[in-house]
C-alpha cells in the first residue's frame, strides 16, 4: 500500500473523520519513533489497556493511526461481552482482540495462535495487561482434524498454511501441529468467535460442530474476503452452513448501537458478523457500558 493510500485509509476510518489531523500526526509519530527506537514499544490503548507492537506489525500497528482498526468488530465484541463470558479467539496474532477482551471487557478468553514467533508476542500482551488469569493461550493452528501443517511465518497477519504443490516464493516456514476446534475448547460454553485464519475458515467450521451448536454462542466474527478460493473452498457453502446453524449475517454500527442486516458480504474490515439469538444480543448492545478510545466515548 503507497503512503497516500495508506493516509486515505487513516483518514477516512470512522473514528478519525472528523480527527483527521490528529491522526496523521499519530501515523507520523509511529513512522519516525519507530525508526529512531527499534524493537518494542508498548503503547496504552482502549481504556487503560496496553499494546506491545514493534515496526512491521501491519495489523496491530493500524490500532495506532486508528483506535480501532476493525471498527465495526472490535466495537461489537466491547460491547457484546461482559464479565465471565468466554471468547475464544481463533487466528489471535500478537492478540489485539484477547486484549480487548480481557484487559476492557474483562470477559474470559481462549487465545489460539499457531506461529510460534507471533504467539511470544500475544503471550507479552497477556502478561503486560496482567490478563493470564482470564486467559488461556494455546500455541497450535486449527482445522478440521488433528495433523502437522507448514505455514508461512515471515507474513505477519497474513500467514497461512502451505498445501502440497503450492508455489511460494522463497521464505520462512513452519510446521506446526493442528487440532479440531472442537477438540480444543473441549465443553467450554463460548459467547464470542473470532475465527481469522486466512481462508482456512471452512476447514476451522468442519472441526466445529458442537461448538457452532452450542446454546450459549449468540456471535461469530469470521473472515470471508475470498481467500478461500486459494484453497479450493467455496464460501457460499461455508455461508449456508452458518445459516443451517442458526446464524444471520449482519453489520454493527457502533455509534448508536445498531445491527444492520446484509445479504452475507463482508463489512470494510472483511469480516462478516454472525448473529443468533437476536433479541439477546440487541438488548446486551443497548444495556453496555461506553469504551474510551482517543478521547471518545462508545
């Protein structure tokens, strides 16, 4: 992305429209800071949370520029869960959203994520944000069954796992042990799924029928921008299997609370929001606390 996309993308995010200013001196900030300190910086976040990010970190960097990269999703799970809750965050990355979970909503959280460079980076997170009592976090890929996959591990956000005949252009690579989502969470009751993992999603669903099951799951947050068809996947199936569970594809808009209903494509961020149980989750929506971000309050 060329800097000027890059600034038309700060600038038009919804928390920054009429703050425009004031995030491109936070873009420019990081840009020079991070260049003059390499390494770690840990910056505050929501509320009183904290976030260690260094340079290079494209997904979790974008918090900085915009309070909220994933608006519209990460302002859903604020004000969806509430304390003694169970999130489990599928694809966590350095853990932007096990942040959010624990250290504001402080709501309990399973964290999975299976590159072992980016999982000591989720772990300092945990740590620094005193949040490892709420959480449980588990450094192993998820599918469809138990086995050993390679996955890249020089994308940062954007790893994914290699299949046999696939052609990479020369990089670093993993293998790392999978099991079913089921498996994992074992009879745990979650509330919130976040499920990211580079258009293995289908896989990530067929390893989770008693989880997707469950009475106690009103949400799913996955991400459906097509990657899929790199593996062979069609996400209109993946779609109607979410339906056969009970779930609704909608769009939150944060600011005056609302679930918006669409036709199953994704919002700005690539995800689609997956509702069940309507009603309860409208009225969570409306009865939840306020988040303070860059000096607002949602």
């Amino acid at each position: 992305m060329t800097i000027i996309k890059t600034l038309r993308s700060i600038i038009s995010h919804p928390l920054n429209r009429h703050r425009q200013i004031e995030a491109i001196r936070r873009w420019l900030q990081w840009q020079i800071g991070s260049r003059c300190l390499p390494g770690d910086c840990m910056l505050k976040w929501v509320n009183e949370s904290l976030l260690i990010v260094k340079k290079g970190m494209t997904g979790a960097t974008g918090n900085i520029y915009t309070g909220l990269l994933e608006f519209e999703d990460m302002s859903f799970l604020l004000h969806m869960l509430r304390q003694n809750d169970l999130f489990v965050d599928v694809g966590a990355n350095v853990g932007v959203y096990t942040i959010l979970c624990g250290a504001v909503a402080r709501a309990k959280c399973i964290s999975i994520e299976p590159i072992p460079a980016t999982f000591d980076y989720l772990w300092k997170n945990i740590i620094v944000n005193e949040i490892n009592d709420l959480t449980t976090a588990h450094n192993i890929g998820v599918s469809s069954k138990e086995q050993v996959l390679t996955f890249t591990e020089d994308l940062g956000p954007m790893n994914r796992v290699i299949t046999v005949g696939t052609t990479y252009p020369p990089m670093n690579t993993v293998e790392v042990k999978v099991k079913s989502l089921d498996e994992i969470i074992g009879e745990s009751q979650p509330s919130l799924i976040k499920i990211d993992v580079e258009g293995l999603e289908t896989e990530v669903i067929a390893g989770a029928h008693n989880v997707m099951s469950r009475a106690s799951l009103h949400a799913v947050i996955m991400e459906l921008n097509g990657s899929g068809t790199y593996y062979g996947y069609d996400e209109t199936k993946l779609r109607n299997k979410m339906s056969g569970y009970g779930f609704a594809p909608f769009r939150y808009s944060p600011f005056d609370r609302l679930l918006i209903p669409t036709s199953g494509m994704k919002n700005q961020s690539g995800n689609t929001l997956y509702i069940k149980n309507l009603d309860y989750v409208r009225e969570r929506l409306i009865k939840a606390g306020a988040f303070r971000i860059n000096g607002l309050s949602i």
